[in-house]
C-alpha cells in the first residue's frame, strides 16, 4: 500500500522539524549556527516565506514558517542541503547528515501560531538542552527582549497576542516565559507524532481540494441518504428523472460534498445519478450561489458524522 504524500500547501503555516540522520551533530561551534542562520536568510529572500519561530538543537531544527512562493519540501531543502554541503567541507564525514524526511504540521496561524510559537521555543527544554526556555539558539530570546534579526518575523504573532488581550510587553515576555500547556504538548507532540492539520472545519475547507484530508468511512450510498433526509425528498426521487427543484438540489449536493470529500469523482457521481458530468457541475454552480450554506463540509453534520 502505497504511502499517502503529505500536505504541502503553498501560502500555508506550517510547524517543519528536520533531524540528522543518524544522531550526527550539526553544529561544533558559534560560526556553524551563524552560517546556518545566513543559509535560511537566503532562502527566505529566495521563497518569500516568513520565519516565525525557530530552535536549533543539536540534532534537530525546528521552524514555523509561512510559505508563500515554495512548499515546505522545497523550503527545506533549500537551506540544508547548503548546510550539509558546508558540514562536509569541514569534517570526514561524506554520509547523509539529515534524514530524508522532515516532519511538517500544517496549521491555522490565527487560533495555533502564537501556542505554537512558544513550543518550539520549549523544544530545547524538551530536548534536555535547557531547564528553562531562555535557550541562547532559538528565538525565545528575540520574543522577550533582543533586537529581531532581519529574516524574522516577530509582528505577527505580538499581533494575534494582542489580538487576544497580551498586551504589553510584560504581559507577552510572560506568556512567552510560561510553558507550554497540557493541550499544546499532546497536539504538536515532538514534531513527529503530530497529525498533519491543526485546524477546525473551516479553516479545512478552506485548502485547496487536493490537500484535504480524506473521508474514511463514508460511501457514495451513504451521502446520498443523508442528503436526501437533509432535503426531505428520497433516494428514488434523486435516482430517477424527476426536474423537481428538491431533487435537481440534492444531486448538486451530493456531487459537491462527494468530489470535495474525495469519496467519487464527478465522473462516477453522474454515472449513478444518471446525469451528465457537466449538467451536474452547472447544477452545482448555480445552486452554490443560491444555498451556500449547504455546500459547506460541515453543513449535514447534525445528522451524522461525514469527516472533515
């Protein structure tokens, strides 16, 4: 069974954990973070990306970065492929230094970026690095007093903190000194055992089609029961040939939630309905703008429980 690729969505938030491949250190003294630091500069200016948080441990970085220009993947590789290159001029070493695969966690910036913020900041104390968050290679130190460096984005979340009622800079410096809560540690883990989304249904329906998560545990025969509930008309109706304004709206409905939740493609949905695929996606376009809030992901909800 092949493995299900991971979402990378340009313009997305993400939490990004890359580790050594095989325990190797990554850095020997002060100028091998500086050089570091100089290489993810560059592919900031490069992807357009913001760099929201970072912790550099001894074998392993840990990023919150905003894509923009790039995916996560491309991101990545194009500082610490640099780095590794620049570790082989200066040791014997000629093997892989990071692992092929780096962790991503894509999340909404608005509701998780600040808790976010502060856990990569405790990731060194996690890491048995340091007993307390003041951890001299990440940016704690930036968020509670020092001057930013250029590449790093520190508006943003003083924004949303303000946003929430912290303030002042005491207010901030001790939101940034408190570690993290019980919640903050189970969602994002060690960046490893995270799950791949941290958002709730509309912040979800708002990805790109592609990268949402896929239904389990819905068919095609199911939807259409609980659209037709929904609609208070019958599965016969919506099967047969009947122009009734209830059922030219329960197909568009169950064409729209089963393309977007991925459980059949337009193609099949036509076939079943025996519907041509265009006159579904007009149906779906015209009834979209009159009933918007049907076609919602989370709009049959309360009737049961279709994934998101």
């Amino acid at each position: 069974m092949s493995r299900r690729p991971r979402i990378q969505v340009p313009g997305g938030t993400y939490y990004l954990v890359q580790v050594t491949s095989r325990r190797q250190p990554l850095f020997e003294n002060a100028s091998d973070y500086t050089h570091l630091e100089h290489l993810l500069a560059g592919t900031i200016r490069r992807t357009r990306a913001k760099v929201f948080a970072f912790c550099w441990l001894p074998h392993e970085l840990h990023l919150a970065v905003q894509m923009n220009d790039a995916t996560p993947g491309r991101f990545m590789q194009g500082f610490t492929s640099r780095y590794a290159q620049y570790v082989h001029r200066h040791t014997d070493d000629r093997g892989h230094l990071f692992a092929q695969r780096f962790s991503s966690l894509l999340i909404d910036p608005e509701v998780w970026l600040p808790q976010l913020v502060r856990y990569i900041h405790y990731a060194a104390v996690g890491g048995g690095e340091s007993s307390f968050p003041s951890y001299a290679h990440s940016s704690h130190h930036i968020y509670t007093g020092n001057r930013s460096p250029s590449w790093l984005d520190t508006d943003t979340v003083l924004r949303l903190l303000h946003q929430r009622g912290i303030a002042t800079t005491a207010q901030q410096i001790s939101y940034f000194n408190a570690d993290p809560t019980t919640e903050e540690l189970r969602l994002f883990g060690n960046g490893k055992r995270h799950t791949r989304i941290l958002g709730d249904s509309t912040f979800r329906q708002r990805l790109p089609r592609a990268h949402r998560p896929v239904t389990s545990g819905l068919t095609l025969s199911r939807l259409i029961d609980i659209i037709a509930i929904s609609q208070s008309t019958s599965r016969e109706e919506i099967l047969s040939l009947s122009r009734r304004r209830t059922a030219a709206l329960a197909r568009a409905l169950i064409a729209w939630h089963a393309t977007e939740r991925r459980i059949a493609t337009l193609s099949e949905v036509a076939q079943l309905l025996r519907r041509d695929p265009s006159t579904l996606s007009k149906a779906i376009s015209r009834h979209r703008n009159t009933y918007p809030g049907l076609f919602r992901l989370d709009a049959f909800t309360h009737l049961s429980s279709l994934g998101k």
